[in-house]
C-alpha cells in the first residue's frame, strides 16, 4: 500500500470576452495582484482554460498558449492550460508552441489537453476527424516531435517535452492519462463522484503522476459569509454551464455541488475526500466574472495560511480503507 500523494494548489485564472470584462490585457492586469497573493501564498501554478466563442462570453479564451507566454515573464508560478481543446488546434503548430512556451518559461509548462465538442471539428486549423482516436494521434504525435529536438523547433526547455494531463470523463480518458500522457485532468463541472472514480480507477491502473481537478473556491472565517459570496458571486458561473448542459455531470441526488465553499476545515475536509481518491492538485477558480476582487485575494490568502499546510500525505492504505469502509 502507497500513502496518497501531497496535494498542491493551482491559481485558475477566468479571462473572457464579455464586453463588461474589457479588454485581454485590461483583464490580466488586474489579475496581477491575484497572482502575487498566490505566488506568496504558496501556490504552484497559474493554469488557464480554452474556449472559441460564438459570442461574447465571460469564461475562457483561445489561444491559452500565447497568453501564458505573456504571463511567464511576470510570475514565478508554473503554468498550465486547463485545457487546451485538441479539436481546434493543428497538431504541428500545437507541438511547436508549446515546446517553444516551454523553453521561454524555463520548463515551467504543463499542457492540459482534451478533445473539444464536436462542432470545434476542421475550425482554426484542427483536424476534421471524430472520437478519441484523435487524441491518441495528436499525443503521440507530439511525443515524437519533442522527442531529442523531433521537428519541433525549438526544443522543449525538458528532454521528451513538457507533462501532459489528459481530460474526460470516461474510462478511456483513464486509459489515456495511464498510457499516452503524465496524468489525468478533470473539469470544474465534474461531480465529487465522477472526480473520485477517474482519480481512483488512474491509481488503481498503476498511474503515478498528477491527478488535477478544477474547482470553483471561496473561502473565509465566517462559512456563512462565504456561502453568501457564492449566492451573490457565483450564479453566472452556474448558469453558464446549466445552459449548455454541463453542470451536473454525473452528479446524482444528495450529492454535493462540485464547489469548495465555506471555511478552511470545511475545505480542507472536502479536498482531504479528493486526495483520498488519489487527486494530487486542485485549480481554484476563485474570481470568475463578477467576483470582487478583495474575496477572491481573501480566499487565495485563507488557502495559503490554513489550508496548504494540511495537504500533506495521508498514510498509506487510505484509499483502501475509505473504499472498504463507504
């Protein structure tokens, strides 16, 4: 029996094109003091996640590579896309950006990769093809073009390139994570019960490296005034993914929201359940649009006092005895 991983945490930053958010570059400067508190705070990573609107839209953006590039020189924080979607991305040019982000950060890239809906299919250059066998292609592909240099001009700061994490939430997605890639992603929409069955069944198929998962966060002192923020603060989140759907992914009755809200042992009692599981970091997204900017320092602050600190590894045989004893 293996003690469960330490857990780290990742700052995951909201950018988006809703008029009312302003411009890119507006956007990210207010966003510095989010990343100094993080940086003091003890988090590892600043990770940003992909999305080709059709409209204006307060989550996400494209080209979450050039982005971090714009980051890199302004934090020390490790960077990561959470995730990039493989359907709109040219599998050369994604090889060739991220190897080339990976040496401007000093090795400092981590490339969450997913498939992307179906409609992303033959747009900005990305394969028109269907199904996983697509990323199976895609990840193999740059595996070999970052392997000693492998086309991929520059080369990668690391030698075989940088970690990969690999999104979804089926069994394939598992399978994937184990044999093509570093670790496994889960999405901010995944339910605790879906997060915990990926986590558990990548462990359990000998999988070794980063387990991660995205979640909404606010924390504070007072576990009610927290739930007050996320009453006021968070409902356009929620809908965003109610609207399409997406929210309550494998969610059944009784079961929590997939959001960390309330104080520091409220929190770290439910990413004690994650780690448990075999998730080894947690993404907060603690200021999505409309969020002020004062919770979520406070919440990055809270995180880094009273919650990291107790991340430590659990003793061995954890996990077998929660799953013998649930």
């Amino acid at each position: 029996m293996t003690a469960s991983p330490s857990m780290t945490l990742g700052l995951a930053l909201d950018l988006g094109s809703e008029p009312a958010m302003g411009p890119v570059a507006a956007q990210l400067r207010r966003a510095r003091p989010l990343l100094e508190t993080a940086e003091q705070a003890g988090f590892d990573s600043v990770w940003l996640g992909e999305s080709f609107h059709t409209r204006p839209e307060p989550f996400h953006l494209p080209s979450a590579l050039l982005v971090l590039a714009h980051l890199a020189p302004l934090t020390t924080l490790g960077l990561g896309t959470g995730v990039l979607l493989v359907r709109a991305q040219d599998p050369d040019r994604l090889a060739t950006e991220a190897a080339l982000l990976d040496q401007l950060s000093g090795g400092r890239l981590v490339l969450g990769v997913g498939l992307g809906p179906p409609p992303l299919r033959g747009r900005f250059g990305g394969p028109d093809r269907a199904g996983g066998a697509l990323l199976d292609t895609v990840l193999a592909g740059m595996r070999e073009r970052w392997r000693d240099g492998g086309g991929a001009i520059p080369s990668p700061w690391r030698a075989g390139g940088p970690p990969v994490l690999v999104g979804g939430s089926g069994a394939a997605a598992v399978h994937r994570a184990v044999s093509a890639a570093d670790g496994y992603y889960a999405a901010t929409n995944y339910s605790d019960q879906v997060l915990a069955r990926q986590a558990s069944a990548y462990r359990d198929a000998g999988g070794t490296g980063t387990v991660a998962a995205n979640r909404i966060c606010v924390v504070d002192t007072d576990g009610d005034r927290a739930r007050d923020h996320a009453v006021q603060h968070l409902g356009g989140l929620r809908d965003y993914y109610r609207s399409r759907g997406l929210w309550d992914v494998g969610r059944a009755d009784g079961d929590p929201d997939p959001v960390l809200v309330g104080t520091p042992d409220e929190v770290v009692s439910r990413l004690r359940d994650h780690q448990r599981a075999g998730v080894s970091q947690i993404q907060v997204r603690v200021a999505p649009h409309g969020m002020p900017a004062e919770v979520a320092r406070r919440t990055v602050a809270l995180l880094g006092e009273h919650v990291l600190p107790r991340l430590g590894a659990l003793p061995a045989g954890s996990r077998e005895h929660d799953r013998s004893t649930s």
